[in-house]
C-alpha cells in the first residue's frame, strides 16, 4: 500500500469588509479557489489539484484557513490563490483575497507556525498601542481569555443534561 503524500497551505482571508468574515463557509471558499485554479491553470491545473483538494480547517471568526492537497500539485493551488478576489455566500459576493502565511506537510506544523505567528501579531499590537489605558484593555483581554473557564462552563452544561 503506498501513502499518498499531502501538503497543507495556511491562509488568512483578508477583507475589509466585517460581514465577509461572519459569512465564510468552507464550501464557498472551496469553490473560490477551484474557480481560481481553473481560470489560471485551465482543465489541467484543476484536474490536478481538485483529486484530493479539501478544506480541512477554517475559523470565521479570525479568517484562518487550512486547505491540503496533493504534493505534487501545492505549486499550482500556490500561485492561484492570489487571484481569488470576492467569496460568495447566500448570494452576496464579499472582496477579500488570500493570504498564503504557511505551507507544510502536517497539520501539526502549520497549527505551530499559526501559534507563533499569532504570538508576533500580538506582540505588534501591544507595541502600536498609542497610550497606557489601549495597553491594559488589550492585556486584560488576553488575560481574560482561558481554556479552564470553557471547560467549566460546559462540565456545567453537562451535568445540567444529565439531571433532566
């Protein structure tokens, strides 16, 4: 049996529009990149791409997406994503464009990058803080965000089933 190789490419959904992000869904992203892929590299390029083309990971809320492919075709899925300009979703077309951060061969190295590189992102927001109260709002944010209050609150959930 021979194990097909895949690669996995990190992307950011850039827009300015605030809707384009709430509305994101994997298949219409799916579908933006496979119009991409067809419209740079024709018949061919999307033949290739498309036999094990998926959306593995997405996150609306911070527009980061994880798309894998074959291995011998992450070079064509590379080059057409600049070329994906609108997404769209229940019939409203939102302008963004893809922003390729990672490219690696397992999710678990593409999840470390994302962490480091959400490290420096903070860390460039705390230092374009104008004054010392924009300093303390985004700390006490960061601080204020922990996986123990999510697990508490649903063991609290669960056992309110479970007495039902």
């Amino acid at each position: 049996m021979v194990r097909f190789k895949n690669r996995y490419v990190l992307c950011e959904v850039v827009s300015e529009d605030p809707r384009c992000r709430q509305c994101i869904e994997d298949r219409a992203l799916g579908l933006a990149v496979r119009d991409a892929i067809a419209r740079v590299h024709g018949d061919y390029g999307l033949a290739c791409c498309s036999i094990s083309f998926t959306v593995k990971y997405l996150n609306a809320y911070t527009g980061t997406v994880l798309l894998r492919c074959r291995k011998d075709s992450y070079r064509l899925l590379c080059s057409a994503l600049p070329f994906v300009r609108y997404l769209e979703s229940r019939a409203q077309r939102y302008p963004c464009f893809l922003n390729t951060l990672h490219v690696g061969g397992t999710i678990r190295t593409c999840q470390k990058f994302l962490i480091q590189y959400n490290r420096t992102q903070l860390l460039r927001l705390l230092q374009n803080c104008t004054n010392e109260e924009e300093r303390q709002c985004i700390q006490k944010s960061l601080l204020s965000c922990s996986l123990t209050e999510e697990q508490s609150q649903s063991g609290d959930e669960e056992e309110d089933d479970g007495t039902e």
